[in-house]
C-alpha cells in the first residue's frame, strides 16, 4: 500500500501542519487495515491561529453582496455534483456506510448549496407602515461574526452543509472541527467552496479530537455562535461551557425514534420502511428508528416477516454494491452495542435475531454488528429508554393508539417519530400528538429534506432547528431600523395617542 496522505488544517487559506507538531489516523472501519489519510491532532493554539484568521475573513465577507455570496455557494454545490461519485466513495472508506446512502449524504450538502444560494437573493426582512407619519420601517438580518461548529462522523458532509450553508449566506465565517473519525468529508466539502472562489480564511478547518480541539473552539472568547450535533452528554458539556460568556448555542443531539404500527396498516410497506429505519446506515443516524411500537393484532404476523427478512440482510464492506449494511464507526461503538445487546437480554427482552459482533471471514477486519431484534420490549427497558447508535430494534406491543403515542413519548429525546395506517383519523391524531420535531405518514423514522426545519424537541435540542429557513434565524440576528423623514422629533407611543 502507497503512503498515507497527510491532511493539514485549513487556517486563512493555507494548509499548515499542528502547531504541537502531533498527528492521528484515519482508518476505515470496514477494515482496519485501510487508513484513509493522516489528520492533525490540534489544540488550543491551533484554535486560536483558525479564530483570528476567521475574525480577519469577517470583515470583508460581512460586506460581500449576498447575491455573490450566493454565487459562490452555487458553484461549490455544481462542483460537489460534478465530484459526486468520488466523494461518496471517499465517505464510505471513512464512515462505512453504504455507497447509495453516502451518495445521499453528498446529495443532501449538493441541496444545501443550492438552496442557500438562492437565499442570497432573499434573506427577506419585513416593511411594515410605521405609526407615525413621514417614517419608514424594516427590519434585516445581520450576521453575528465568527462561528464555531463541531460535527459528528454520521453525516459526515451533510451535517458540517447544513452549518457551513447557511452560516456563509448570512456573512458569517467559520471554524469547523468536524469528528475526528471522519474528517475527509469535510475536507471535501471545504475543497469545493475553495475551487469555487471563497476567500481564504472564511472556512477554516481544525482536526482533532473534541476535549483538545473542539472545547477550545466552544470556549474561544471571540467565536460567539456554536452550533453542535452530537451526543447529549457532550451538548451538556457545551451548555455549561458556554453559559457564562451566553454564546449563541444550538444543540442537536440524540433520539430515540418510534414507529407506531396499527391494525389497519400495509405491512408491505411496513416491512420495507422498517428494515431501512432501522438497519440503514447501520442504525447510526440520530433519526434511526429504533423502537417498533406494534398494535397486538399484527405484532405476531410482522415480527416473524421482519425477522425473516432481516435475517437475509447482507453486510459487509459498503463499497460493495450488493452489501445493504456496512460497519459500525469504531471499536468504542461496537462496545456501546454490544453492552446494550446484553442489557437488552438481562432485563428479559426475547432476543430474535444477531446480537453479537460479525466477524466471519473479512468482516473480523472491520466492526461489523449483526442486525439486531428483540421482541417482547417493555416500554420501561433500558433498550426501550437510551439512544444506541447501532442495528439494534426493539418491538414494543400495545392495544390503542392512544397507548401507542403514549409509550412513543414516554422517552427523554423528541427527534423524529412516524405511523403506519391507512386510517385517516388516526394518522391525524397522531400528526398532532406526537411530541417530536419531526413526524412521518406511512414512511420510517428518516428521511429529513433539507428545506423544511429539522431537529427535535426535549433533550433532542435546546429550541434551534437546522434546515428550512429557519436556520437562518440561528445565524444571523435582526436589527430593526427607523427612518424618519419628517424632518422632525416624532415620539412613538407619546405624539400618536393624541
Ligand atoms: P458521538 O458519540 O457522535 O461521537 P460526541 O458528542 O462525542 O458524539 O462527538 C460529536 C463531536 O463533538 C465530535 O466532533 C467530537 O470531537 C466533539 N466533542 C466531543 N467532546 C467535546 C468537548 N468536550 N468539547 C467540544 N467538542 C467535543
């Protein structure tokens, strides 16, 4: 095997090694024996070099017209279609899903940039017809300065799009550290909006790990907004770090997803939406579905299809076209599911398929987890409560539909939830009862599109949403302005109530 390629920082514009001089590997988790390229382990000087460089950037991007903005993102999102194939590629050696579920990864930021461009031509404030005579109104977005983002290895480019995006359009700049497992995504991201002509130190990249190189950046007196998706205890974390300076903070972390199934459903479509919500990308997303809350009458009927079917499920190394499930992200992780797996069978949930690491042939190079369903689930069990990150499904029975969005909501997270049935009063109940940021008809847990606001409620988030317009509202702030032209003092609330 040739050398590993070693990847710098991004700081104003020029690649430069850390300022500690240290490095880590990237190495792909379908087989170890890969490594996807050196990265820097950076800390706080590095932080610092990256902060300044993007405080210099602002001066000159706050004042770019949106519109050239706009046209910067548009072509970044023309060259992300252009280098598509090679990017999903490059994801998949260094996250381990599959190929058609990294095109779609790549697919989502090619939809970010496209939109967000075209929001260079709105960014739309009000008017409205002021109290007074002869004065006029409006109020427009302005960007806050520097933004501090720090990403997870799941969505390796989508998630570091939805920040980057809509941060640029407004006149931010930005550091970034995205996961230390998957920093290539966001250096190709980055290589794009550079090819497309954004100045140098407008994105900066910073690599390493999250207590080195991204508490720095969380902490950094001149960085003002963080935006962080990840897990909840390190949103935790951020909260307090930030509280004292009150840095504008946006928080999107764990879920645990339900999908309500009732009598009346198609089980067809139940079967295809569930294998995909639950096994997809290996059950790593933070929208999996995770939790099968079936009505009793067709839990028999579906629990047997779905394990015959899952049980076919064929995984391996995603670059290859046939394999439907790729690897877990690292060691640690195929811990966490593990450990669940076993807590899953103390507390007394009937296990039915998998449950333990793959390690058949090939496989043993990579941390590979069988796909995974227990049956019989109380609604109070520890696999039926926590996020595990894994291909792990926990079927639930219950007798109503009120039961059913009972234990749907019964857990501390509110991402995303969905409901299979063809009965249109209940699908409608439902639309308004579950309490979670997003809520799907007769489709799984996933799906987000990038236009519409995403995130959840409870400890999911702490209020933003990413995606729609409404993201804009996390990064930029409005300023309401008056223009009196009456050429004299005219006192709101005072001369108008005579
Ligand atoms: P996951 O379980 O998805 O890896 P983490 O919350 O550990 O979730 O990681 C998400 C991102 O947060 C990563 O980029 C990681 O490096 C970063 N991170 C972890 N700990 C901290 C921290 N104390 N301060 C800032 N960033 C952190």
């Amino acid at each position: 095997m040739s050398e590993p390629k070693v990847y710098k920082n991004l700081i104003g514009g020029e690649w430069v090694e850390s300022r500690s001089g240290q490095t880590y590997e990237n190495r792909n988790p379908a087989d170890t024996r890969d490594v996807i390229g050196i990265f820097q382990d950076s800390n706080a000087d590095d932080i610092n070099d990256a902060v300044e460089a993007a405080k210099e950037a602002y001066k000159h991007w706050r004042l770019m017209p949106a519109p050239k903005r706009g046209e910067i993102l548009f072509r970044a999102a023309q060259l992300l279609q252009e280098r598509k194939e090679q990017y999903a590629r490059d994801m998949t050696r260094e996250m381990g899903k599959v190929l058609r579920e990294t095109r779609g990864d790549v697919q989502e930021a090619i939809d970010m940039g496209f939109f967000m461009a075209g929001e260079g031509r709105r960014l739309f404030g009000q008017t409205t017809p002021s109290e007074m005579p002869n004065k006029f109104q409006m109020s427009i977005r302005q960007p806050l300065g520097v933004c501090g983002l720090i990403t997870p290895w799941n969505f390796p480019m989508a998630i570091p799009s939805w920040k980057i995006f809509p941060a640029l359009i407004v006149g931010n700049t930005v550091v970034i550290k995205p996961a230390e497992d998957t920093p290539l995504s966001t250096y190709n991201l980055v290589q794009c909006l550079m090819d497309a002509g954004l100045p140098p130190g407008v994105v900066n990249i910073v690599t390493g790990f999250g207590p080195t190189a991204g508490q720095p950046l969380v902490t950094h007196p001149d960085v003002p907004v963080i935006s962080f998706t990840g897990s909840t205890e390190t949103g935790k974390i951020i909260t307090k770090l930030t509280a004292e300076q009150m840095k504008h903070v946006s928080l999107e972390m764990g879920g645990k997803n339900p999908m309500i199934v009732m009598d009346d459903a198609d089980l067809d479509l139940v079967l295809e939406g569930v294998l995909w919500g639950a096994f997809g990308t290996t059950g790593q997303r933070c929208t999996a579905t995770s939790r099968l809350i079936v009505h009793k009458a067709v839990v028999g009927e579906l629990t047997e299809r779905l394990v015959e079917r899952a049980r076919t499920i064929r995984i391996g190394n995603g670059l290859d076209e046939q394999v439907e499930v790729g690897p877990v992200i690292n060691e640690q992780q195929l811990e966490t599911v593990t450990r669940y797996i076993g807590v899953g069978r103390d507390e007394g949930a009937r296990l039915l398929l998998g449950g333990s690491r793959a390690e058949d042939g090939d496989l043993r190079y990579g941390y590979f987890c069988q796909p995974t369903i227990f049956a019989d689930v109380d609604r109070t069990m520890t696999i039926a409560q926590e996020e595990i990150f894994g291909p792990v499904l926990s079927i639930i029975p219950v007798g109503s539909l009120e039961e059913a969005i009972d234990v749907a909501n019964d857990v501390k997270y509110g991402l995303s939830s969905s409901i299979y049935t063809r009965d249109v009063n209940k699908a409608f109940q439902a639309m308004r009862d579950l309490y979670t940021g997003i809520v799907y008809v007769n489709a799984p847990t996933i799906g987000a599109e990038i236009h519409l606001p995403f995130g959840g409620t409870k400890a999911t988030g702490n209020g933003h949403r990413e995606g729609g317009l409404q993201v804009l509202d996390f990064y930029s702030e409005w300023k309401s302005i008056y223009v009196d032209y009456s050429g004299r003092l005219q006192r709101a609330q005072i001369d108008n109530a005579e």
